[in-house]
C-alpha cells in the first residue's frame, strides 16, 4: 500500500524557531514558504530531489516526531489501515490522522514526491537524515513491526542488533522505518535517524549547531536537539542506508595461535573469500547459473545467512531465530532459503548475511570450544561449539568452490 514517506518535526510553538533553523542548518535543507491556516506548515527543501521532511508548529502540545504516509487513495488505506488494527483520530479534507496499535499517530496522505535526494556533502564526508525509529514497548513491539510491515507491503528484516528490526526500503522512497523494542513501559514514540560515513566528525558540527551528546554505543550517538528531543547519528553509509557493507579486505589466519584463534581466523577468512565472490554484483548477476545447476549466488546469500543464524544463534547460544526463519516453512520445502531468495533484492541479502555475521560474532564471545550448545540440532543431537565452528568452515569452503564458478562465469573474475 505505502509508497513515499513524509518524516514530520512537530514542534511546540517555543520551540519552533530555534528547532526549524537547527534542523536546516543539519541537513542543508532551505525553508519552504508556510502553508496552512495559520502558516503552521513548512517543508525542508534539499537542492536537488524531492522533500521527505516537514515542520509542523504546535500549539502547547509537546514537540515529536510523526510520518506521512502517501498512498494514491486515502479512503480505502485507511480501511486497509484499520482492518490492521490502527484506529482513526480526525478525518481531514485531504488526509486522515490515525494511530497505530501501539499508539502512535501518522497521516496518510496523497501520493507526490518520487526522486530521493542525495546525501549532503561537508568537505570529506557525507551525511542525511534518511530514518524514522519507532520506539515500542516490549509487549507492543512483536504487533507494531506486523502492523508497519503489512501496511506498507514491504519486509521485515532482522539487524545485527536483536533490540532492532527495519523495513526494506525501496529504492524510489527516501525515508526508512527501524522499530526499536524498548526495555521498559516508556509509551511509544519515534525519533530522527542520520546516516553519515563519519559520525564523530558529523556529532561535532552538531554539537556547533547547539545539539547536546546524550550518549554515545558501538555504531549510533544519541544527541538532543533545541526542542529537546532525541535522534541518532549512525554508523550507515549515507547512499544505501545500510550499515557498512562487509570487508572484503581478508586476514590470512596466522601461522601460530591458539585453537580457538586459529579456527575463528579461518571461518572469518573463508566469509571474506565469500564477500569477495559477491561484490560488486548486480541482481542479474546473482541470479546466474552454470551448466544443469540450479545453484545461484543469490540463494547461496540466503543460504549462508541461514547458516549464520541457526548454527551459532540457536544451536550454540540458543535464541530464537530471528525472521525471515523463525515464520519460514522449512517443514514444507527444506531448501526454502535457496528458492525464496527469488524475491528478495541484492540489496536485503546482503543486508541479511552481513547482519547474521555479526550476530554470530556475539554468539560465539567468550564461549569455549569444548562447551555443549545450548540447544539440540534438529532435536536429536548436542554438538560442542568446537564442532559446530568446524561445520561452519567446511559450510563456507564448500560453497566458496561453488561461488568461484558462478563468479567466473559471470565476469571472468577468479582467483581464491
């Protein structure tokens, strides 16, 4: 149903000015001219694509963040809408304001905007604000990402952080959607997210534009704009929206160590080879076959993912498998992951292997080879994590000779 989305600042009328110029003055953006009754609107104007942020000037309400949804006909989205469990609030003469099971208010509007602008750029990095977090508490948060998922049609992808999920963002729509399970009853909300390719050069020209560092993780710094509210500086790449693409660069594994340096140096050695037999390959590419094989790189993506999760997510540590597995129906067709890749882009794959790399990295901290996994494989056999690290190997290896053929034949690339 969805197509573009509108991230929308809603500011209280004391915050409003200082908020607006911050907020131009981060993206690079010019101000609209005001629309509305009472001029309460504004749009934020990149040089060059169409706009997807908007100001709104409040009243007395507290200042926050909302999205429009453009749809080509409000009326049957917002049945659509409510058939999802979202429920209406006021009914506009060219929108409608409702809210999501969880609680929280977006607008569903006409369709207009197409062109994504491009990241903006200050002298050696680039950065955007391309995100809208939607933050849930715990018991929503299972229902609100269904809810977000069915109502725009797009899918659910897991992150490398379990607390995350995003939707795949289509490549005509500017704003994506990452939902956030809170660790407390906090009501839900949402907040502003930048992609940069340098977050600490990027948080300092903020912190000069007035925004305060609340806290800084791994791959995100949380800051606090004049109105107070929060948003993230993040560790994506400003063009894909992604998280950095994987290394290809590799480490050969050193020569003396200890088991358990030696062997995680192999299996990372043989996941770079794999980068490596994937990079730079369009959606054509990965779907090329050889001879009476039905193999493609891009199932060996999904594939490989799958490996990532089920091993060292349930057998080794013994968490739930995120989706696109844990609703999967491998019972009905055991080679799901290679056949349902057809209907992913490029793109989400990567994204899904890259992120249950990382999610294996997690799992395998501090656990001792000859440890028993947490969980039986298949129900039937408890491996140790010696065993399932050598599996892995042998998993990768494998498939990289298959991979190295594929590439061959597609470009004439080989070599290891």
């Amino acid at each position: 149903m969805g197509g573009w989305l509108t991230a929308f600042l809603d500011l209280s009328a004391a915050d409003h000015e200082r908020t607006l110029a911050f907020w131009c003055a981060v993206t690079g953006y010019e101000v609209s001219s005001p629309r509305g009754a009472q001029g309460q609107f504004v749009t934020l104007v990149p040089p060059v694509g169409d706009a997807h942020l908007r100001v709104q000037r409040l009243g007395s309400a507290p200042s926050g963040i909302h999205l429009d949804v453009h749809v080509p006909d409000i009326g049957d989205s917002a049945d659509r809408a409510m058939d999802l469990g979202a429920r209406v609030r006021e009914h506009g003469d060219d929108l409608v304001v409702m809210e999501s099971p969880a609680g929280l208010a977006f607008c569903l509007v006409g369709e207009q905007e197409r062109v994504p602008a491009p990241p903006a750029r200050w002298q050696t990095y680039s950065s955007i604000v391309d995100q809208v977090c939607l933050d849930i508490r715990p018991a929503d948060y299972v229902a609100e990402c269904g809810f977000w998922s069915a109502l725009l049609g797009l899918p659910l992808r897991p992150s490398t952080y379990p607390e995350f999920h995003s939707l795949a963002r289509p490549d005509d729509v500017a704003v994506r959607i990452l939902l956030q399970r809170r660790v407390d009853d906090t009501p839900a909300s949402a907040h502003l997210d930048l992609a940069c390719d340098d977050r600490a050069a990027e948080t300092e020209r903020h912190r000069a534009l007035g925004a305060v560092v609340v806290r800084r993780h791994e791959a995100w710094t949380v800051l606090r704009d004049p109105a107070g509210l929060e948003y993230c500086i993040t560790d994506r790449d400003p063009g894909r929206g992604t998280r950095p693409g994987f290394p290809v660069a590799r480490t050969v594994p050193p020569e003396q160590g200890s088991e358990r340096e030696q062997l995680l140096a192999f299996l990372d050695y043989h996941r770079a080879t794999f980068a490596i037999k994937i990079a730079g390959l369009d959606s054509a590419q990965l779907d090329t076959r050889i001879a009476a094989s039905e193999m493609t790189l891009r199932g060996m993506l999904k594939h490989t993912a799958s490996n990532e999760d089920h091993w060292f997510g349930a057998v080794v540590a013994g968490v739930d498998e995120p989706e696109p597995w844990a609703s999967a129906p491998f019972g009905e067709d055991p080679d799901w992951d290679w056949h349902s890749a057809t209907s992913d882009t490029a793109e989400e794959l990567r994204h899904l292997w890259e992120a249950s790399v990382e999610r294996s990295r997690a799992a395998l901290a501090g656990r001792d080879l000859d440890a028993p996994a947490a969980r039986l494989h298949l129900g039937r056999t408890r491996f140790n994590v010696r065993w399932v690290v050598l599996h892995m190997i042998e998993e990768y290896a494998r498939h990289n000779g298959h991979a190295d053929l594929l590439r061959e034949a597609i470009d004439g690339q080989t070599g290891e």
